[in-house]
C-alpha cells in the first residue's frame, strides 16, 4: 500500500512534534538518528511488521541488548505519533547488572590523578570543568547553568528535564571557582565558555577528557563526564547511606535510577563479603 513510509517530511513533522513536547536537544537528536537508521534498513519499503521483526534481528548482529532497545523504544514511539498501530516490536528483557565493570569504573585516585595531569599540562579551564562535575554531581548539559552570578552566592539553579532544583557549593569548591572567575576576567555570565563564547558541550569535555586519560594513563572506557557524575553518587551514598536524598541531589525522578548510580564492582564486593567475618 506505502503508506507506512518514514519520509524526511514525516521526519521534519516528528522532530517539530518532539520540540513542542518540551523533549531534550539530546533526546529529539537520538530520536531522529534512531528512526534514520530504522529508514535505511527498509530502503524505501514499506514499514511492516515483518520488516520491523527483521530489523531487530539485524541490530542483534552488530548492537548490544542495551542499544537495540534503545532503537526499538524510539520505533514504537514514533509509530505511536503516526498512528502506524499494528507495528510495535517488544524490547528484549535484560537482567539487571549487579556490579559495575572494573573496565568502565572510575576511582577517586584515578580522577585526582586526571585532574593533576590537567593542571601540569596547562589546562586549568578543564581541570576545573572536571572538579565542578565531580564536587556537585551535576549533568554535563547542567554545567551551562553556572554562572558567575551564581558562583558568588554559592547557589546554582539547575532547570533540567521539566524540574528545577537547587545545587549548594562547598566552600571549598566556591573558593576555587571565584578564583578561577578573577583569573579569567569572568565577571558575569556562563563561567566555562568555549573560545567563541559558547558553554561547552559533552562532545567538548569528552573529547579533553579522552586525551588526557591517554597521558595520565587511565583506561579509555573510564574517560567518560558521565563517570564523573557516578563517582560524585557513590562517594556521597557512601558518606550519608540515604538513597533518597541522593535521587534529590542528583535529580532523579526514580530511586530505581538513582541505584544504578551506587552499584559497586565485583572487588568492593568481595571486600565487603570478607569485612563480614562469617567463614570461621
């Protein structure tokens, strides 16, 4: 019939309909990038729900469980937007990891010593940017959201993901960034700015932040901004041991989310079995 088309105008309508739906410019870019992937694999056919059985058996050859559900999720959504009903595809059910990686977990050791490199080499503006993240637990897109204005008062407003919360800074903390303020002549606006005014970005810190894992000899699977947003919740989980406070902090909506933040790798498990003395 081919009616069931993905088209760039049905694209360019979706995306439009994600934007008013108030979706992240992160959210509505994986959307669109998803549902190209899905428009190259049927090249040009009709989307059935033969086509959509064979997509998913296609990503199972090149995607991990994790990714392919991600791809299906923003299928069945955008088929949900266009009425294209009948066309659904169940994601794969995935246990729950109990641990984390040793791979992907970064330790305060490793990081201290990331920010140290970053400061021999010069580079004040990222070991900063690292330390901000670190300290505050705060979202890479969120760091946009400090300003000069707000270093000064020691309070930062974070709207994010249709919520707003309120981010405290330690003394510590402010010290540094009022420092970093009066060296760089920032008396007002966004506090880390791109060389053509901008605030920085992920693929900006990601890419710093991969260089110098390099030099400082950490594992590249561990130089990711996001890790610095779980060592921020396991250090502080493991000071208060109030999960629900954290989910506040780190602005969650769920503390099953939040949980994923505090799991622990194989080795401190080990450790805290031994801490237990119960083999006699």
């Amino acid at each position: 019939m081919g009616q069931f088309l993905i088209t760039e105008e049905l694209l360019l309508q979706y995306q439009q309909y994600l934007y008013e739906e108030e979706k992240t410019t992160a959210t509505i870019k994986k959307y669109i990038s998803d549902l190209r992937k899905l428009s190259e694999y049927a090249s040009g056919q009709e989307i059935t729900k033969q086509l959509m059985v064979g997509y998913k058996e296609n990503l199972r050859k090149r995607y991990k469980l994790t990714s392919i559900n991600s791809f299906l999720v923003a299928a069945n959504r955008f088929f949900e937007y266009a009425g294209w009903y009948g066309l659904r595809v169940k994601t794969f059910r995935i246990q729950k990891e109990v641990f984390v990686p040793e791979s992907r977990d970064l330790s305060k050791t490793e990081y201290r010593k990331m920010v140290k490199m970053a400061l021999k080499k010069g580079k004040k503006r990222l070991a900063m940017m690292l330390q901000t993240i670190c300290a505050t637990g705060i979202r890479i897109s969120e760091l946009a959201s400090f300003t000069a204005e707000s270093v000064v008062k020691g309070v930062v407003e974070i709207y994010c993901k249709g919520k707003q919360r309120v981010i405290l800074l330690s003394k510590k903390l402010q010290k540094k960034l009022l420092s970093y303020l009066k060296e760089n002549h920032i008396v007002s606006g966004t506090v880390f700015c791109t060389s053509g005014g901008k605030a920085v970005d992920r693929s900006n810190i990601w890419k710093e932040m991969k260089l110098l894992s390099e030099e400082a000899g950490i594992p590249g699977g561990k130089a990711y901004p996001h890790n610095l947003r779980h060592l921020f919740a396991k250090e502080f989980y493991g000071a208060e041991k109030d999960i629900a406070k954290l989910a506040d902090v780190l602005g969650h909506s769920s503390i099953e989310t939040t949980r994923i933040y505090v799991k622990t790798t194989s080795e401190e498990h080990r450790k805290q079995l031994d801490q237990m003395k119960l083999v006699i």
